[in-house]
C-alpha cells in the first residue's frame, strides 16, 4: 500500500466519534448513515478494529483516493498501518467538525493536527443497504493558525433542521452558475458572510471575485448535497494545465450564502482526473 506523508498524517489523528456506543453489531439496524460513517470512524479508524470491517464496509467497496488498494484490502491496509504507530491519547479531542448527509451520501470535515501539523480533510462516502459503498477524499495542509479567530475549519458545525436543504442547495446552484458564467454573485453573498478559505481571505476578494477573478479556472460540478442550511459541492477545476479536485461547504442563511469552507489538492501526476470522481 503506497501511503503518502499526508495520508499516513490524515489518517493516524482520525480518532474518536463520542456519540456512538462501542457495539457495532448490535446498534447497526437502527443507525441513519451518517451514524453508519461517525461510527466506521471510532470503532474501525480510532480502535483500530479491523475485524469490524466486513460490518462496515462492502467487499466491492470502491476507493477513489489512488493511493489506497479497492475494496476491503485497502482499508484493512490502512488500519494495520495505524496499528504500527503510537496509541491515540486517552480524551482526545475528536477531529470530526462537521457531519453532513444526503439520503445515501455522507460527507464529514475534519481538522486534523499530528506531530505538529495540521490539515483540513474532506470525507464523502455513499453507503449501499447500510455499508459504506465508495469513498472520494481531498486533503490540504494548513499553516499554523494558533490564535487566530476564523481558521479554516471553525465556526458554525450545528446544522439547521429547519431549513430545506432544497432551498439552499438552490442557492450555492445559482451561485456557481453565475460563477461559471462569470456573472455578478453579488446577491448571493451576504455583506457579513465569514470566509474560511485561506486563498480567498489571502486574496483581498470576497469569494465571488476571488472565482471569477481567475479566467484561466476550468469548473466542472460533480456533486452538490446539502442538510438543511448546509451544502457541500465537490467539483474539479484546471488552473495553467493542472487539475485539482475541490470541495466547499457552505452556510446558507436567509437565502444568502453565510459561510465558506473549502479543501483544494491538486490532482497526482498520471491519475486522470475521472478517477478522482
């Protein structure tokens, strides 16, 4: 199995989900998909249970990330791999911010720190009859954001069950139409909203401006899936011949997007990007 540093990282510090019992085998009938996904995490990533798997996971089980093997052997790979390096503390604080789901997709967020680096990770998996089915991922390294008041990764996590996750996913549609066609978003954008992308913030532009800005940005939507105020979009796009994958969560409040999140990796050399999707 080819780890890569930023893998090995990413997946050593995905620890604990504190809102699940520790019984996969006698909770699974009743648990929507996202608890399906929060608890994969604590019981087969942070206790290392491999022998949970085959519960969990489908032995088709498609990876979309190149440098994990297809199927179970990949994710088995992976916690044998983990089960080498030192032990997660005791009351470690779960990396896990956000947790977002569509009928059989789930995406999680997370912040994760390890050995004194720290990264933004995007999770998607779509689940098939209860079992994790495939999986897509994008992973980006983050300076040290010690102190600082928006981070990548802070601020609203609670998801509003009131609001229709149709209305919102409306919004970030017409949202990224305008920007395809690099019209004005203006609109669609609240004056107060909160930026946590560190290239938009670094730019000086609002969000917007900062995508419409960049004329040799190729966007491609592969999927938007949102609960109630809050979409995510997983999409590619080209910049000077190179492709990234990219995926944002966004905050929809009083049909104006409220809040932005973002991981962006570029695409490995020799990997087409279809496979990435």
């Amino acid at each position: 199995m080819q780890i890569t540093k930023l893998r090995a990282m990413a997946i050593s510090c995905i620890l604990l989900c504190t809102s699940l019992p520790a019984k996969a085998n006698t909770i699974m009938d009743t648990l929507t998909n996202k608890q399906r996904v929060l608890s994969f995490y604590k019981l087969i990533v942070g206790q290392r249970r491999a022998d949970l798997i085959p519960e969990f996971v489908r032995e088709d089980y498609r990876q979309h990330n190149p440098t994990v093997k297809q199927g179970r052997d990949g994710i088995t790979e992976m916690i044998n791999y983990l089960k080498a390096l030192p032990p997660p503390q005791a009351g470690a604080k779960s990396p896990i911010i956000r947790a977002i789901q569509e009928g059989d997709l789930v995406v999680t967020h997370l912040d994760v720190e390890f050995m004194g680096k720290r990264m933004a990770v995007i999770d998607l998996f779509k689940l098939k009859d209860g079992m994790l089915a495939e999986h897509w991922d994008g992973i980006q390294a983050l300076p040290d954001q010690t102190g600082m008041a928006i981070t990548a990764t802070n601020g609203r996590y609670k998801i509003d069950q009131n609001a229709s996750a149709t209305k919102s996913k409306a919004i970030v549609d017409q949202f990224y139409q305008a920007v395809i066609q690099k019209a004005s978003v203006t609109d669609l954008i609240k004056p107060d909203y909160v930026e946590h992308d560190l290239a938009v913030i670094h730019s000086g532009k609002g969000l917007g401006a900062y995508l419409t800005a960049d004329n040799d940005r190729q966007i491609k939507i592969h999927r938007i899936i949102g609960e109630g105020d809050f979409v995510v979009v997983q999409s590619e796009f080209k910049r000077a011949g190179k492709a990234f994958v990219f995926y944002e969560i966004f905050r929809v409040e009083h049909s104006k997007i409220a809040e932005h999140w973002s991981v962006e990796q570029a695409i490995p050399d020799g990997v087409e990007p279809d496979a990435m999707f």
